[in-house]
C-alpha cells in the first residue's frame, strides 16, 4: 500500500512518463489521463505499436524502443494484468524509477520483481486521479472544489 508521502514523491519526480497502451481516441481513459498529464507539465512518451503518434507525440512500439530516445522516469500500464510481466521487465531494464498499474490492473510477481530492482511500485491507482488529489487539480476534471465565481482561473492554482 502506498502512503501519501510515497505518491507525492513519485508524482513530484518522475516527469517523464512512458504510457504503455495509450490510445489515440479522446475518450478512452488512458487518452484522458495522458492529456491531464501533458497539461500538467509532464512529458508524455506515447506506448502503442498500433499509431503513429498521440497527443503531438511520436508512438514507440515498446518501452525500450521508447527509452532509446528518451530518459523514462515512470512506466505507466494501461494494459490487462496478465500483460504487465514483459512490461515490468522493460520498465527494470530501461531503469525507470516507478512502475504505475491503472485501477484493476495488479500482478503481485511482477511489483516484487520491480521492487527488488528498486523500482517504486504503484498498482490499482490511476496517476490522473492520484495527481489531481493530491495536488490539487480536482477543478480541472469537474470536481466540485466549493469556490463560488462565475469566472474560470486563468492558471491553475499550484
């Protein structure tokens, strides 16, 4: 289980975020969460073999064709559970910092294994969800944030 302060920490200092299984229609939530992200500062590196490019970013077709051409702080699963082992194995081979599994996606094996390499593991959380709670975005995904105005803030407020 991981604390607040642990995913704060995480949250705080991996930027660069290998979405693994992102896809390119608005309204998938992988989609959504990925936009939150990029609009919050974070470097998105598009996972999917299947596209081109997502969210103005070129798509690698794997976490190591990814980390050929970029520094990957967090590997981000958008994928069933039983698909997280070879992910896992790149993640601890690329030497990211964080292995983060979406909500319902846990496999105990492959976090052990993450841990052992000195990965921090984070599974059945969603990274948008987690970030906006925790540092505040909530507004921004219609949240109700009990501030009264009829003008929109012009910048987030942190």
């Amino acid at each position: 289980m991981n604390t607040i302060s642990e995913l704060r920490r995480i949250l705080g200092s991996c930027k660069t975020v290998a979405v693994v299984g992102l896809s390119p229609q608005w309204h998938r939530p992988s989609f959504f969460a990925a936009k939150y992200m990029q609009g919050h500062g974070y470097k998105i590196i598009p996972v999917n073999p299947t596209a081109a490019g997502i969210l103005g970013e070129r798509c690698y077709p794997s976490v190591t064709a990814a980390a050929a051409d970029h520094r990957i702080d967090m590997v981000d699963c958008f994928r069933k559970s039983e698909e997280i082992p070879p992910v896992a194995h790149e993640a601890i081979a690329v030497g990211a910092r964080c292995l983060w599994m979406q909500i319902g996606v846990i496999h105990e094996a492959s976090a052990a294994k993450a841990r052992t390499a000195g990965l921090d593991v984070v599974m059945d959380r969603c990274v948008k969800i987690e970030h906006a709670r925790l540092f505040g975005g909530l507004g921004w995904a219609g949240v109700n944030t009990k501030v009264i105005s009829s003008r929109r803030a012009q910048q987030l407020p942190y």
